[in-house]
C-alpha cells in the first residue's frame, strides 16, 4: 500500500468576486473526498486518473458554479522482495563461529514467509532455516554462504550472498630449552634456561619474562640461569611477546632433589605455614622454626644454622624462636651438616606487615546472678596508625546492638551464657572486633520468713511472711510446730495452747531444690 498526500492550495480564486465553496476529489479507485488537502491510500497496483472539481459562489448574485476541473494520474508499483545478509564474524581463525542474520530482508509489500541457507555453496537450501543462525565452519577455506527469502504470496523470492573466510591458526609458540638438560636436578646446582627457539609468526619476539616458581624474582632477557635454593616441584613459566603485542606461555615442571650425598634440610614453623608459601603475620610477629624434620641418609646431622633474613645475629640449633619487630618480607633460611661436613640448604619466606586496629575488652564481672549488671571496657583497644572513632556493642542477649563509647554498662535480666563482641572502628573504616563470654546464673533458692509477732499469750495468732527468700521458689511448705501445716505463700496460723513452737519453713523450685529456715514462736498462758 502506498500513502499520496493531494494539495489544491495551488488553484487560485478571486477571493474578491468569488467565494470557495468545495473542493471534491475522485481518486479513480472508487474512493473520493472533500478539502483543499487530503490524502489517500491505494491498495494495489496500477494507474489512477485523479479528478479535482473546485466550486464557487458569486458574491453578488449568490450564484454557485464550477470554477474547474484538474486531472492528474498517480502511478502505483510494487517495490521487490529483497534478501540481505550480514555476518559476525564474516573471517576468523578455524574453528569460526559465525551469527549469520537475515532479518535485515525487507519485502515491502507484505510479510516474508520463509528464510532457507544454503551454507556449503551447493544451491540447495536445506542446511538451516530462520531469520537467524548460528554456524561453525571448522575447515580452512572460502565459503559461500547464500540466503533465499520467499514472500507470502510464494511467487516472489529473492536470494542473497556473503563469503566468510575462514583463516589457519597462527600462534606465538614459546619454548623453554635447558643447557645441558640433566636426568635429575639439585638444590643449588646453577641451570640456563633459553628461549632462543621461540617464534613468532607476526614477526620479531620483543619481551621475555621467566618465573622460576620459587618466589625468586622475574628476570625478563631471552637467557636467564637460576638456582633453586630448596627441594620440591616448582613449575616454570616463560612468557613472550612479539611485536604485535601478542602474548604466549609456556611452562615445564622441574623437580628438584637434594644433592646426592647430602642431607636434606626441612623447616616447620609455630604458627604454621598451612600449606601456604609466605608465612605472614603482624609486629611484634613471633615464630617458632624447627628443623627437626631435616633428615640425612646417613642419620647424622650435626648442625642446624639459621639466617632469619633481617640483619639479626645468626642462631643454631634444631629449634629456636625469633621475633620480627619491623615491617617487611624476609628469607629465612636453613642449613644443615653432618658428620661428613655434606650440608643441605632450604629458604621460606616471611612477610612481617604492620600491626593494624586492634581491639581489646574487659569487663568489671563476667558472672553472677540474675539480673547482672556488667560494665564493658574496651579502652584498651589501639590503633597505631590511626584513630578509633566508635565502638559498636553487641550483648549477646537479643538486644540491638548499640554504637557507643569505650566504656558501657548493660543489665541481663535471663539466666544464660552469653558472648559479648565489639567491634572497634577506625578513622579510614578498618575494624576489628574482640570478645568475652558471660555466664548469668539463677539466684540461689534460700529460704527466710519473717512474723508479725513471735510471742504472745494464748490464743495467739500471727502472719507468716517468706518475702526475703530468694531464688525462684515453686512451692511454701509452713510447719507450724503444733500439728498445724500450710502450703499458702503467706499464711496465718493461731497457737491455741502456751509453749514454744518451732514454725519450718520448706522452699522448693523447679529443680527439686529444697531449702529450709526455721524460727521460734513463744506462747504464753
């Protein structure tokens, strides 16, 4: 379909004689309509003659007549269907995915109904079909990928073509030669390691960098030597990068063995290492290194000789302590003789970092009955390189943590053990937390009454309080020494006869703990 926008503004009338009264349009297809513009849509195809009658009124007479009649023709065509093709990637290396898409096709005149690929170039479209694919071509080589669009009248198609090209694999290929490569390798034997058989297909090998694996540092030439200082399997990695900036890597496992004859020398620590490679703590940081794990084919190590790698006086023995007090990372080492003066030698790293925000708590109690009131300080806590701005507390009871200062009460009202936690915070938001627990016990159930009077003359009666007991009593036993007994809280009782009454109170709680007081009662005639 196709929208023609008709305008009559062109057709002058003197307005002075004359006034327009209509403009009326035939559009040739049966459709008409009124107005100096208008518009209209043609369905379908062909030439339409277009007929405009414009009337008028004389002013003077009041006379309507035709002032003219215009024709024009309008032409209509169908736009074809066409295909298009856009591929991503359209080259690459083998194996190439491609997205190849055909929603970009474009059929003006109504819906397209199928899209068919054809994508080993034999003219057939059977290999996929939708508007979208996605296609790997694994094979080095030119490929004519071809779409077929049908529209839904089905009479019309149209096909569209687009070359991928898919390139051979071209890679840096770095190689790790060793001069002299022995069957077995040493501690402390020196080896070359080169990289003169690496190549690049993009041109010349501008960088190369070796890491040994062992903590040593990069060294970045073409020829590097090393010597590994400890036993164990260490992988080393070779890194090029040619002109182009592309970049490879290769590596190879080396294991390395004590040197024959020799003992074999092996470091544990307090704290342990964990089966990490640097041993890492804050100052003051204390360790305990022990080579008691050294052994010797022979059985006879004589000598233990440690450096601790921060300028401090050499120590011996098969365990000692040393204290790192600065900042830094060090290399502590170790060897170890035997009879035969054969030594073995084996180094660990030690990162020593700078003691940061610490926090410390205290309390004035950590038990008691309930309730217990326990004032908390935290006062202790420090922060060398900084400042602590705010301390936030957490009771352990359920109540919400309170942000507040370095000292502060709280009140426990339930029996239970409780951990109390702050967390101490820093002017640049570090933190640290420290902890203590508190227990809360129940009051101990200790029975204590008291009387309104304790003598008088017969009939005697007087009230018996227990409001000074304590604990959590469930039930009041009274005795009241003449035959008399209550289980009321406060009861009252009357001595009918003169003596002296021994009146027993028994306490019991929940956990069947019982206690009892008892005190004297005098009657008299």
């Amino acid at each position: 379909p196709v929208e023609v926008i008709f305008d009559a503004t062109n057709v002058q009338v003197d307005r002075r004689q004359y006034e327009r009264v209509s403009d009326k349009w035939d559009f040739g297809d049966g459709e008409t309509s009124t107005g100096q513009k208008t518009s209209h849509i043609y369905t379908e195809k062909g030439d339409y003659i277009v007929n405009l009658t414009v009337k008028v009124k004389d002013k003077k007479s009041g006379e309507i007549t035709t002032f003219g009649e215009y024709t024009t023709t309008v032409s209509v065509t169908n736009e074809a269907l066409t295909a298009i093709i856009t591929a991503t990637p359209q080259s690459g290396e083998a194996p190439l995915k491609v997205v190849l898409d055909g929603s970009a096709s474009v059929n003006p005149d109504g819906n397209i109904a199928s899209y068919e690929w054809d994508l080993d170039g034999d003219k057939v479209f059977d290999d996929a079909e939708g508007d979208i694919i996605e296609n790997t071509f694994d094979k080095v080589g030119r490929y004519k990928v071809s779409l077929r669009v049908t529209g839904t009248t089905l009479d019309e198609s149209d096909v569209a073509e687009k070359e991928i090209n898919v390139k051979e694999v071209v890679e840096l290929v770095p190689v790790i030669g060793i001069v002299d490569e022995p069957a077995t390798f040493e501690v402390g034997v020196n080896y070359i390691f080169k990289a003169e058989e690496s190549t690049s297909p993009n041109g010349k090998i501008e960088k190369y960098e070796w890491n040994f694996g062992d903590e040593s540092p990069l060294i970045k030439t073409k020829t590097a030597s090393h010597t590994f200082n400890r036993e164990g399997a260490f992988e080393v990695e070779l890194t090029i990068t040619d002109e182009t900036g592309e970049e490879a890597v290769e590596t190879k496992l080396i294991n390395i063995g004590a040197q024959k004859g020799s003992p074999k020398a092996q470091i544990s620590t307090q704290p342990d290492l964990g089966g990490g490679l640097v041993l890492e703590g804050k100052v003051p940081f204390s360790v305990v290194f022990s080579g008691t794990q050294s052994s010797d084919s022979d059985n006879n190590i004589i000598d233990y000789e440690w450096d601790f790698g921060d300028g401090s006086t050499t120590a011996f023995g098969e365990t000692v302590t040393h204290t790192y007090n600065d900042v830094g990372a060090y290399t502590v080492s170790l060897v170890v003789t035997d009879a035969d003066n054969n030594s073995g030698r084996i180094t660990m790293a030690v990162k020593v970092d700078q003691q940061g925000i610490v926090a410390v708590v205290t309390a004035d109690t950590i038990d008691g009955n309930v309730p217990l009131t326990v004032t908390f300080d935290a006062s202790g806590s420090a922060y060398k390189d900084g400042r602590i701005t705010s301390y936030k507390w957490d009771f352990g009871d359920g109540a919400p943590e309170k942000l507040g200062d370095a000292r502060i009460s709280h009140k426990y009202t339930a029996i239970g053990n409780y951990t109390v936690t702050v967390t101490v915070i820093g002017s640049d938001t570090s933190t640290n937390t420290a902890s203590l627990n508190v227990s809360v016990r129940e009051i101990p159930l200790s029975a204590c009454f008291t009387t309104a009077q304790n003598k008088g003359p017969a009939p005697f009666e007087t009230t018996f309080d227990p409001g000074c007991s304590t604990g959590a009593a469930t039930s009041y036993f009274w005795d009241f020494g003449d035959g008399g007994t209550s289980t009321t809280v406060k009861p009252s009782h009357t001595f009918t006869r003169a003596g002296i009454y021994n009146v027993i109170l028994e306490l019991t709680d929940a956990e069947n703990t019982v206690d009892k007081i008892s005190h004297e009662i005098t009657v008299t005639e």
